[in-house]
C-alpha cells in the first residue's frame, strides 16, 4: 500500500468470530442430520427386512393362496404394506398375490434383493424370497415399497433433527449474545484507551482485559509511561528556559525603558520602537509559555471549587483594561446570566483572559470587544467575545487552536499560544469554543468579515 492510499480498515472482528461461529454451527448441524440420516436407515432397513423375513417365512409355513389379504396400492405406497405372492414349486406361475396390480417375477435366488417395476422401471421394490424348504410346496415372495422404506427414514431423521432445528435461533441468539459481550469488553477497553493522555495517573488496567489482549494492553501502557516521561520532560524544559529568560528580558525592558528619551527622533526612533516592539512580543511570549506550564501543572494537580463564572469574567476585563486603553478600545461587559462551575479558577481565568486579550490585540485601534453572559435559545448559558477586527479566514479557522500557529497577513503582536491554552483549558471542563466571523448584513453577497466571535458553551 502505497503512502497516498486511503486507509482501510480490516472487517468487524465481532461479524468475522460470530460468522464462523454460526458456519461452524450450521455444518455440524448438517454433519449431525447426515449421520442421523445413515444411522437410522441402517435400523429401519434393518428392522423392516427383518419383518418382511418373518412374513415369509411364516406364509411358506402354511401356504394357503385363500389366507391373502388383498391391498391396494394405497396400502402399499402410503402404509408399507407388504405384498405376499405364491408361486408354483417351478417358479413358472403365479398362483396368488396380495397385490394382482403388481408385475413381478420370482426370484431365482432366495433371500433379499431388489425389483423394478413400471413401464420405465421406475418403482423400486425390496423383495425377499423365501428359500424351497419343500419341492412339492408353493413357492413365496414377499416385497416392500422402497419409496416407502425411504420415506420412513426420512420421516425419522426429520423427527430427531427437529430439536436441533427448534434450538437453532436459541443456538444464534446465544452465540450473539457470547459474542456481544466479548465484543463489549473490547469497547470497554477502547473507552480506556481513549480516556488516558499523557497526564493520565494510570495506565489501562488489566483485571477486566480479555486474555487474549492483555499483551496489547501492557504494550499501550508501557507506550503510555514513556509517552508521559517526554512530555514531563518537555513541560520542565520549557517551565525553566521560559523562568530563565524572564528575569534578562525584564532587564532589557528596563533599559529600553530608560534609553527612550535620549533617542533622537527621525530613523533612529523608527528602529527604538521596533526594537521595542520585539522586546515586548517576546516578553508577551515568555508570558504565555508561563502560563502554558502552569496550566499544565494545574491540570495534573486537578484541584477544582465553586467559580462565579459573572465575577471571573469581570476580573478578567478590569485586568485587561489598560491594554485597552492602550489601544483606545471601547470594552463592554454584559452579565445578565447567572453561572456558577465547579472547576479550577486558575484555569478558566487562563481560558477568559486569553480569548479577551486575543479580541484586544486583533482589534484595530478604536473597535469595541464586547463580552457577554447570556442564555441562547434552548437555555443554554454561553460567553461571548465579540470584536470588530478583521476576523479569521474560513480555512484557518480550525487551525488556530494549534500551537503557534498564526494565520498570515496579521499583526506581529501574538504569540500563537492564546487559543491553544484556552481550547485546552475548556477541554478540561467540558466546555467547547466556537469562533465565527461577524458578517454585516448590508455586505452579505461579499461576506466581507467585521470582526470575530468565540463563543464558549458552558455545560448545561
């Protein structure tokens, strides 16, 4: 299979097992019907050869042609009547028969053997002729329908399969129901597969894991351990190199703080601020990495209380503003829902300060960002940051979640780390981030974009 092939998965496991199982049922069912078949041909010939003997036998003991019941063929074909005939001592003449309808010669041989009958010979016969004990007596033939003989074998093997064909749905449904619940255990599995990451405490455990899966099981969790080992190792990497690069950048902010006045105006001032902007995106940078492992490391700890959803998202806006007042932007807030989460504050702060700042610094300056605590329709509780930036280009739109991802054309001033640390702290409460561009209704047909909402959906 060639890299650009689509990937294909193998059939249902749970269809292959129960598939051969009901395959598997099914020939044994035949092989069972088939023995039964033979075996009670072997005893129903045997006992009706017997029985046909003993007619004979006791006909030739008195062979009187007027002690002859007469049969119909209805007899014969339908009851397994048997036909007695009398033949003379030479065997030339038939001298009576049970059955004048029925053309068959004698025997030269005595004991069993078989006859055909009819114009095309297509009435089999079982026939039994009895030895010429006496010369001078009257000879005998005794034969059975074979259609008959058949149809009793038949009529009995039916009869013993019947059971085994009454059980066959029971058979099915238990097989479904075994199979079901092996393939339940493997979904039980996959549940725990799905529910662990690399902060998981606990690998999947292995009391309840089918035998045969268990060495997939330890391979997942060995996998697992060393996957938590490189992440530990690169959240402690970054932890430090980002605690280690605070303290110079501070300094350089300093200096830079201090040289601002003793820079002449004209091009070297041009090259101040942009140095200045540098300094501060890298410092905003540093910032964020911070607040990145911190998160991380509160989402380890998993320490959680009551948070005023109205109250956080208040503190948030009052941390922000001088950033907007930097920026001359106009900031609304607008809390008319009640909320109350059980959730850690630290991470729904880190989740709300984000999504505003991210508003603040891609409103031009002299927009409004607007947030908003409201009820949708359906009661549903959300919070809204509504800017009026530029908005994000459909395609980029799911993109921007990853980290340090930063769609083109926009301004120097993010890191690419805001709405990655905010789609992970709503990931841990179970909240969900929705963005959309504001279109405005005069400019429909050009879908030209007046700024962006993220809407946050809190839990019901």
């Amino acid at each position: 299979m060639t890299a650009d092939a689509p990937f294909q998965s193998a059939p249902s496991l749970r269809r292959r097992l129960l598939r051969g199982l009901v395959v598997l049922h099914l020939l044994a069912m035949a092989a069972t019907a088939g023995y039964s078949y033979l075996a009670f041909g072997r005893l129903v010939h045997h006992f009706l050869d017997e029985q046909m003997q003993r007619v004979a036998l006791s006909q030739a003991a008195h062979p009187m042609a007027s002690a002859l019941v007469p049969l119909s063929i209805d007899d014969v074909q339908r009851h397994g009547a048997v036909v007695v005939q009398l033949w003379s001592p030479d065997g030339t003449r038939l001298i009576a028969s049970s059955l004048s309808a029925l053309a068959s010669p004698l025997r030269s041989d005595s004991g069993f053997g078989e006859a055909r009958t009819g114009n095309d010979e297509s009435v089999a016969w079982r026939v039994y002729t009895a030895p010429a004990e006496d010369p001078a007596l009257p000879r005998v033939q005794v034969l059975q329908s074979e259609a008959y003989r058949q149809g009793r074998v038949l009529q009995r093997a039916l009869l013993e399969g019947l059971p085994i064909l009454l059980l066959l749905p029971v058979a099915f449904w238990i097989l479904w129901a075994i199979v079901s619940g092996a393939s339940r255990s493997l979904r039980a599995v996959a549940r725990d597969v799905a529910r662990q990451d690399e902060r998981s405490p606990a690998g999947v455990s292995p009391d309840r894991v089918p035998e045969e899966i268990a060495p997939l099981v330890e391979a997942f969790n060995s996998l697992l351990a060393r996957t938590r080992g490189v992440m530990q190792t690169q959240r402690r990497f970054v932890q430090e190199a980002a605690h280690e690069l605070r303290t110079p950048m501070a300094a350089i902010g300093l200096q830079i703080d201090n040289l601002r006045g003793h820079v002449p105006d004209g091009e070297a001032s041009e090259r101040f601020a942009q140095l200045e902007a540098g300094v501060l995106r890298a410092q905003h940078l540093i910032e964020q990495l911070l607040r990145m492992s911190r998160q991380d490391d509160a989402q380890a700890d998993g320490a959680t209380e009551p948070v005023n959803i109205a109250v956080l998202l208040r503190d948030s806006v009052s941390q922000l503003m001088p950033l907007a007042d930097q920026r001359r932007i106009d900031v609304g807030f607008d809390g008319r829902a009640a909320l109350v989460l059980v959730a850690s504050t630290s991470a729904l702060r880190s989740l709300f300060d984000n999504l505003i700042d991210n508003a603040l610094r891609y409103t031009p300056e002299g927009g409004t960002v607007d947030v908003r605590l409201h009820r949708v329709p359906g009661g549903t509780v959300v919070v809204d940051v509504v800017d009026s930036g530029p908005g994000i280009p459909p395609d980029c739109i799911e993109r921007v979640f990853d980290r340090f991802y930063r769609v083109a054309g926009t301004a120097a001033g993010g890191s690419g780390l805001g709405l990655a640390i905010a789609q992970a702290a709503a990931h841990r409460h179970g909240l969900r981030i929705e963005l959309r561009n504001r279109c405005d209704e005069r400019e429909v047909e050009a879908l030209a974009a007046t700024g962006l909402i993220a809407r946050v959906h809190m839990p019901a």
